[in-house]
C-alpha cells in the first residue's frame, strides 16, 4: 500500500466515525431537538429515511437538530424527544 492509499483509507475512517458520533447525537455539549427542523434542514435519520437533509417538512415531530443542551425545550414546539 502506498502512502496516497494509506491517506485515503485514513481519511475515509475518520469521516465515517464522525457520521457515527452524529448519527447518535454524541457532540459534546449538544443534544437532539424534535420538532424544529425546517425541510431539508435535520441533522440525521428519522421518519424512514437515513440520511441528513431528508426532512420532508417544516416541524416534522420526529425530525431533529442538534442544539446547546439546555435550549431545545425553551424553543417554541421543541422535544427531547420525537412525538406522534
């Protein structure tokens, strides 16, 4: 393996940790917000689809983002957790 390849694998695993830590709202000092993102706007898997940006429509329940802990329900229609 030469060392391009070497950096290429390297890289591609440090992108796909990162997707994983989103995927499972591990930033720290962040937390998932239902119900606040805007269409097109959420951070990551929900409502059958895998993948952010798929948010079908503004203040889907069971859409999210991730916001400063301590914020979301002080947001106008925010959750902890997804609704309906």
């Amino acid at each position: 393996m030469n060392a391009r390849n070497a950096l290429l694998i390297a890289a591609v695993a440090g992108l796909s940790s990162l997707g994983v830590a989103d995927a499972m709202g591990a930033k720290e000092g962040m937390e998932p917000c239902f119900g606040i993102a805007r269409a097109g706007m959420n951070d990551c898997a929900a409502n059958g689809h895998s993948c952010a940006g798929k948010a079908a429509a503004d203040g889907d329940k069971r859409e999210w983002i991730l916001v400063p802990k301590g914020t979301c329900e002080k947001i106008v229609g925010g959750s902890l957790k997804p609704q309906g």
